[in-house]
C-alpha cells in the first residue's frame, strides 16, 4: 500500500488498561457498550453498532460528529477469533489485528490497522489512539 507515492507501514496503538482480561474482552465485543465507548474525539458519537462477533461475522460501526451527520460506517468482517487474545479482521480490503494481554489485574490492548490512503496518517493514529483511550476511561469507570 502506498500512501502518497511513500510506502506506508502498519500503524500501532496501545494502551495499559486497569481492569481483567475478562472485563475488557466481555466490553470490547459488546453492542451496547462499544456504542458508548467508540468515541475518538469529544465531538463525536457513535450512535448505531450492528455486530455478529464469530469468524465470518459481520460488523458495522456508525461514527459522527456530534453536530452534524458527517461520519462514516466503519464496516468488515471478523477473519480469526482466539478467545481473550485476538481479533482479526477486514475493512475495505484493509487488515487489522487487536491483540489482547492479561498483566497481573491489568490489559494490554494493542490495535495494528492497515492505514487508508486518503486520511492523513497523523489523524488516523490520533483517531485511534483515541477510541482505545476512550475505551480505557469507560471500562475503569464502570463497576464490574
């Protein structure tokens, strides 16, 4: 994949979430709850999420501004599953990996997407870093 005429290599977030493997698992692949916490920026929402979390299975995750209708349906296709460790999936032909790390009482959730070649890289990787922190304020806010 190029991105203007430069080779593009994988972008990577991750972030140290203070909860149980068990917890963030049971949250990530949650409709009710990813509609709460797949938000990339304060100014965003997303209000729809239709998801049929198997290998094979389908997922579709509508994303706003909050004060208009411009967003996007962030739409693909789970590839491999492992239990607690790992998702795989597809999206426009795009690949991305959430890999999944029990430490201690802790998780580590690192996200690697293939970037798109139309959105700068630097708003990609801020989006992204964003909805994994958004990910990580819900879910240590949340009594489990």
């Amino acid at each position: 994949m190029k991105h203007k005429d430069h080779p593009v290599k994988n972008l990577v977030s991750v972030i140290l979430v203070e909860k149980q493997l068990a917890d963030v698992w049971k949250y990530w692949n949650d409709a009710d709850a990813i509609m709460q916490w797949n938000i990339p920026f304060d100014d965003w929402h997303c209000p729809a999420v239709h998801i049929d979390f198997r290998e094979g299975g389908m997922f579709n995750f509508r994303m706003e501004q909050k004060n208009s209708r411009e967003g996007f349906d962030y739409v693909g296709l789970y590839n491999e599953i492992i239990l607690m460790e790992y998702i795989g999936s597809t999206s426009g032909g795009r690949t991305c990996v959430v890999e999944f790390q029990a430490i201690d009482n802790n998780t580590i959730i690192r996200e690697t997407f293939e970037p798109d070649t139309f959105t700068p890289l630097d708003l990609q990787q801020s989006f992204t870093d964003g909805v994994l922190l958004s990910f990580k304020k819900f879910i240590e806010n949340k009594s489990l």
